[in-house]
C-alpha cells in the first residue's frame, strides 16, 4: 500500500506540470507555426481568417484554463472538518480514499474531508466533488475542443508546409510510425518529429476528455458519483434530471458555458449534507 501511495503522491505533483508543458507547446505551434504558416500576412491589412482563427483559439484556452483554475479555487472539502480520521489498516476501501459517513470521503492524497466526493484528480492536484464538479466538466469540454481544434490546425499546417494529403484515412494513421523512421533516417528534424507527435497527443487528450465528460455528465443527470458507481451503489437520488443538472451547473448555467464564472452559490455545511450512500 505504502508503494501505491507514493506513486500515486508522484502522479499528483507530475500531472500538472505535464498539463502546462501541453498547453505551453500548443500555445507555441499555435502562434509560431499555425497560424503564420496557414494564413500568411498579406501587407498590412488584417486577414479575417487569421484574426477569426485567433479568436477561436484563445476563447478555447482561455475558458479551459479559467475553469481549471475554478476548479482548484473552489475546492469540495468540507470546511467544518479538519481532524484527520485514523484508517484502518484492512480498510476496504480504495487506497486514496476512505468511505466515511453522509456521503463524505476523507481523500488521502488531500488529507481532507471531501463532500460528495466524485474522484481524486491528479490533473488539478485535488478532489472533485458537488463543489467544483461543474467547473471540472467544463474544464473537460474546453481542453477537448482546443485538442481537437489544435488537431485540425496541424494537419492544415502539415498540407500547407509540406504538401501532403490527408484525403486517405491511412494517412494519418501511418504518419507517426513513417516519420519515425524517417527522423532516424536523418530526413526530418526532431521538431517535425515532435510536431507529428503532439498531433497523435491533442487527438488522444481530445477523445479521453470528450468521453469523460460525457461519463461525468451522465452520472450527474442520475445524482450519482464515480465514488458510488466503484462500491456498486445504485443512486438513491429521486429529484429528476433537470434538478440535478441545476445543483450542479446552477440556474445561469448558460453564461457558465461561455465563461468561467461562478454560477452556483456557495452554500453552508449544512445545505451540503447528503444522504448516506
């Protein structure tokens, strides 16, 4: 156990700095290779392709990182708790967290009390629980549309700059393998190599988050967490979808999907009391 907690220590500290260094090269390929190279100045005056382009990009990034941020500013633990409950050492539950009562968890990674507790994520280096669970789906949402829209703007850049065609699914499927071979063969450079890979990367992220959220969104209809669904408990939640969706995302849930502002108000340990799994 002792060997399970360290790596998953490990993960929690090298997860984030794996996001930024992402989000730091997506910025990079966007702004030096992208878009120069796709929509080139043509004098002075402005191309409404590249300034609409910009536009999308940064509106992406911008509510991807806004609600990561969101998601780590409002956390889910419990305020009112802050003695460390002691586990047992044949304690049956999972490793990084501890079943107490009323729906709360004590996550041993945060050393916290967690309310409704949903999953431990190593990406936020926190828990995500009926708190910030909105702010995480959304952060989901963002981070595969700018993975995605990355993907298509290096496959545009890879046709523009070096001619080749995508119209052939088997293209893009044997496109990493070749330009490895090809790298060790001295014909490309180390960063066509990379910008190859990071395109198989934005594709993998993009796909992994877009079925995420959709999982999260799914258990948040039926008042259900992943907490519930690993120990085999059926939700006892009789409020129809639309209430649950509106405890989590709030009654201005559409300036939530433009915006990473705060759309639910912040209630008192008392509101957020649950009923027992």
């Amino acid at each position: 156990m002792f060997t399970r907690m360290l790596k998953l220590r490990l993960l929690n500290a090298v997860a984030p700095a794996y996001f930024f260094t992402a989000t730091a090269v997506t910025f990079i390929f966007h702004f030096g290779f992208f878009i120069p190279t796709i929509f080139p100045s043509q004098g002075t005056s402005l191309d409404g392709s590249k300034v609409l382009h910009t536009v999308i990009f940064l509106f992406l990034m911008f509510n991807a990182l806004g609600n990561y941020i969101m998601t780590i500013k409002y956390p889910a633990e419990s305020a009112n708790e802050t003695v460390i409950p002691v586990c047992s050492p044949h304690c049956s539950d999972k490793v990084d967290a501890h079943y107490l009562l009323n729906g709360r968890h004590f996550c041993k990674l945060c050393k916290k009390v967690i309310l409704k507790r949903d999953h431990h994520c190593f990406f936020t280096g926190n828990c995500i629980g009926n708190k910030n669970m909105r702010y995480f789906i959304m952060f989901c949402i963002y981070t595969s549309c700018t993975c995605l829209y990355s993907l298509v703007l290096g496959v545009a850049f890879l046709t523009v700059e070096y001619s080749i065609s995508f119209e052939n699914p088997l293209t893009f499927l044997t496109l990493l393998p070749f330009s490895t071979g090809y790298f060790f063969m001295g014909t490309i450079s180390g960063l066509q190599l990379f910008l190859v890979l990071m395109l198989y990367v934005w594709l993998g992220i993009g796909l992994v988050c877009a079925g995420f959220c959709c999982q999260q969104v799914l258990l948040v209809a039926r008042g259900q967490t992943w907490c519930q669904m690993q120990r085999g408990k059926l939700a006892e939640n009789c409020n129809p979808w639309r209430a649950n969706l509106k405890d989590v995302f709030g009654t201005r849930w559409m300036l939530g999907l433009i915006l990473p502002v705060q759309t639910v108000e912040t209630c008192s340990e008392d509101a957020d009391a649950h009923k027992e799994d």
